[in-house]
C-alpha cells in the first residue's frame, strides 16, 4: 500500500478556492500558503502534490515591476 501523501488535503483545498473563485489565485492566497507550509515540513519526493511548490521557498516572491527580468548589456 503507497503512504499517503500528508498535503493532498491542502491540494484539493486549492482546487476548491480556485472553482470557488474563478481561478483567481489572489483570492486564494491563504490557502496557498497552507500548502506552502505543509510542503514545507517534509522533504522533497514525501509528498507528489508538493512537487510545483518545491523550490518556490516558504513565502512567494513577486518580482518588483520596475526592475527589468535580465540585466542591460
């Protein structure tokens, strides 16, 4: 029998805010970030629904929009 996945339930939760919510992410932020904090307490690979939050570190990072994404020549 596979383990279960201990943030499944903080996965189908995000589902559920973003049906809610017309797939709009900002109205779901703390429900995200649950998830993050679930992902957050197991090693990467314990948990599948984990795997697009790893390496996104524990808080979301927004990049300032004056800056430009690659450095002038």
């Amino acid at each position: 029998m596979a383990a279960k996945d201990p943030c499944k339930k903080h996965a189908c939760e995000i589902q559920k805010c973003l049906q809610a919510n017309h797939y709009l992410e900002s109205k779901c932020e703390a429900v995200f970030q649950e998830m993050r904090r679930c992902c957050a307490r197991y090693p990467k690979g314990v948990s599948l629904s984990c795997s697009g939050f790893q390496g996104e570190g524990k808080e979301k990072q927004v990049p300032d929009s004056n800056q430009s994404p690659l450095p002038k020549p």
